[in-house]
C-alpha cells in the first residue's frame, strides 16, 4: 500500500504496478479495469478506492469516451459496486492532469519564456496528444491546495486570422469529412462545416496540414516521408515530427513546414487560454505533440516565432508577457500522479 510522501519526495514512480491498455483493443473500460484488478484477488491490496481520468465529458460520475467510440458508456458507481469499492471516480483527464501539476517539482519542467510565476496564482494545463486538453487550477483564499477545474476548451472553435487560414479551415472540412487517414479516423465525429481548435491543434492535425501544403505549388512534388511500403492513409504525426524536426539534418521541408504551421496555431490558443485565464500561475504545457516538438519550442529563433505569435494579443500583450510558461519533461506521468493525488484528497 503507499503512504502519502511529502512533495518533494514524490515522483512520477511511486505508482507500481503500471500496466497498459490499448484501448481499440478492449471491448470497454470495464473491462480493463476487470482486468487490471486480477492480480489483487484475495490479497491485501485490493483497493478501496480507485480514481481514472479519462478523456471526455463525466457527467454524474459516468463518461462516454471522446476518442474510443466502440466503448458504451462508463459508470463509476456500478464499476465500485460490482467490484465491492468504496468508490470509483471518473475525473477529465485535464482534471486530472491539473491534479499532477500540484505535485510538479521545478526540475519536471522547462521554461519556455523568462517569466516568474506565483506559485498560489491560477495556472492552466493544456497540450495537444490525441485531443487537445485544457483545465484551470485556482486555488481558493486560505486554501490548502489548488483545486481543479475541468474543460473542454479544445472543442472550441478554430480561429480564422489570415487568408491562409480561413483557406486551412475551408480545407479541414473536406478532409475530416472524406479523409481515409489513419490519424483522422481515430479523431471519428464527423461534422459538415464545423472545424474545432482541436483539430488543427491536436496529433491527427499533422497529416491533414501536410495534405494542405501538399496541395500547394511549393510542395506538390515533395517526397512522401514514409518508410517504404507505407501510403499516405498511414501517415501519422509521429512521422511528419520525426522527419520535420530533423531538417537540419536533411529532414523532410514539407514536413518542417507542418510543424511551423502547428506551432503557430498552438501559439494562437496558449495566448488566447492566457487572456481568459490570466493565469499568473503559469501556463503548463503537456501532451505527446508538445513533447515531440520540445526543442522547437524550445531554442533559438522557432522559440522567438512561437512566442512573437503567443504575445499578439493588442492592448493586452503586456498581460500575456507575465505568464510564465513551462512543458512538462517528457517522462513525468502527470495524469497518474493527478488521480493519485486527487486519489488520496478524497480518503482523507
């Protein structure tokens, strides 16, 4: 069983056992978590209580998947009964990302701009891997911790800033309509004319913005960046970043260019959550795009692009300047480190 350690005692490895899951492979969360408990029959460590974040909407403790839509809906309450629990929770995984961030040390992050950040100040966690996440952390006057706020700041919508834009959103609707992608299938929900900040802001945004430029008079006779045999229906975002990040080192330009189009997106929507959240706190960014992008974010004249683009916000850049922003190390376990937290606040 684990104690509750101090904070700067805890790391992201305390959890044990991990096991994984392919969702598309399982006939339903239940049946993951029926699963996972096997091992813990008769035994002392069968849990009394178990915390899940999980990517979608919970509504009286139950979820339906935003991203694995075979799955039924999943119900907290009868998981605990039929599992004799005290109680399973189903938290946003946003939610539960902000309760990792409450638990960050310094070293599981790196700064992105020279901010100082009031660390009882709001802060917002957002990033883009399947979906693209975002929630608040606020932390009440005489407060022992900050608490949560969960979002679906993702689904809002895409905004339209040049020419070249508004001709990407007229794009994206024909290509999450019609697309065969890999990456645009597993994103599923397909609306007519509606196109979503997440999904020019999220993974499965890679391969429709190199359909885009691919289009183009520029980059029409590109080579694909595939391993022989693939076609352009497999290509995911982990290939256009593997091949767009390496371009210096005779890396893909098609590809490079994707990922200079993504990040200013990107950027557009870290400075909008900064206008709406004000969040002196800083702004923590996560996800497995962020992280594959790292060191564009990171270094020399990309990281200045980025941040020009964050900034131009008018009469309010001087207040988007203040909020400090950081990526979370890839390797840190955020959202388990979240329900773990969120886990030991609800026992206490």
């Amino acid at each position: 069983m684990l104690k509750r350690l101090d904070m700067e005692d805890r790391t992201s490895t305390e959890l044990k056992p991990f096991k994984i899951y392919r969702s598309q492979e399982m006939e339903s969360f239940e049946h993951a978590v029926i699963d996972f408990l096997k091992e813990f029959e008769g035994t002392d460590d069968w849990p009394t209580v178990g915390v899940v974040g999980i990517a979608g909407e919970v509504n009286n403790n139950c979820v339906l998947t935003t991203n694995v839509q075979h799955w039924p809906i999943s119900d907290g309450n009868a998981i605990a009964e039929k599992n004799k629990m005290k109680s399973f929770t189903f938290i946003n995984d946003f939610s539960a990302a902000g309760y990792g961030i409450c638990m960050l040390k310094l070293s599981d992050t790196i700064k992105i701009n020279q901010m100082t950040g009031d660390d009882d100040g709001v802060k917002v966690v957002m990033g883009p891997g399947t979906g693209l996440g975002v929630g608040f952390l606020l932390k009440p006057p005489g407060g022992r911790y900050h608490e949560i706020g969960a979002s679906e700041g993702g689904h809002t919508d895409f905004s339209v800033i040049t020419e070249e834009d508004w001709q990407l959103r007229q794009f994206a609707v024909k290509f999450i309509k019609e697309s065969k992608n890999v990456e645009n299938l597993r994103s599923g929900d397909v609306h007519l004319t509606r196109v979503s900040i997440e999904r020019l802001c999220a993974g499965p945004a890679l391969p429709l913005l190199y359909e885009f430029y691919k289009q183009t008079e520029e980059f029409k006779n590109a080579p694909l960046p595939l391993e022989e045999g693939k076609t352009t229906e497999e290509l995911t975002s982990k290939d256009i970043i593997s091949q767009g990040m390496n371009f210096e080192e005779n890396g893909d330009k098609l590809c490079h260019r994707v990922i200079q189009k993504f990040a200013e997106i990107f950027a557009v929507e870290v400075g909008n959550c900064a206008l709406k959240f004000l969040p002196n706190g800083g702004i923590y960014l996560v996800g497995g795009v962020t992280t594959g992008i790292l060191d564009y974010l990171e270094f020399g004249a990309s990281n200045e692009a980025f941040l020009k683009v964050l900034y131009d916000k008018g009469r309010l850049e001087t207040a988007v300047r203040r909020v400090p922003l950081y990526v979370v190390r890839p390797g840190v376990e955020l959202g388990i480190m979240g329900t773990e937290e969120f886990a030991f606040r609800k026992v206490e």
